[in-house]
C-alpha cells in the first residue's frame, strides 16, 4: 500500500499521533491565552475601581477610602488571577 496514491498522509498511526501533538499545542495555547486575559481584566478592573474613587479628608481618611475599596476589588482580582494561574497548569 506504501505506492498507492491514495495513501496521502503516510502511516495513518503516524497521521493520528502529529494530530493528537497538533491539538494539545492548541488546547495549550488557548489556555494560555485564556491566563493572559483573565490577568489583564483583573489589573484592569483593579485599576479601574481605584481610579473611581472621589478621595475626601485628610490623609487617614483617603487611605481608609482606598482600603475600603481594595477590600472588594483585591478579592475579585484575586480570583480571577487564581483561575488564571489554573489556565497555565501552575
């Protein structure tokens, strides 16, 4: 069957194993892609939530301010960080 013109892709065990290696590689960078995006929101919905804020009274108050809202960003971005990391396998 080696010369049979109908045998386009060579061993068909070979065929299936470099198209199993072709979609792992795939899988992989669409995770990574996945791991970029989810870190990039997380920065940017931190970045976000603290350029919102209207800082009032003194230096103990706006640093409370900013720790208050840290409080409920830093969660979210954390999440998304975690499953971020999950994408990439670490």
């Amino acid at each position: 069957m080696e010369g049979s013109p109908f045998n386009l892709f060579g061993d068909p065990d070979e065929f299936r194993a470099r198209m199993e290696e072709l979609s792992e590689q795939m899988q992989s960078s669409q995770r990574v892609a996945w791991a970029d995006n989810a870190i990039k929101l997380a920065v940017e919905m931190t970045v976000a939530g603290i350029n919102r804020l209207n800082l009032q009274g003194n230096a103990e108050q706006q640093a409370a301010e900013v720790r208050a809202a840290m409080g409920t960003l830093f969660p979210e971005a954390v999440t998304l960080v975690r499953e971020a990391r999950e994408g990439f396998g670490t």
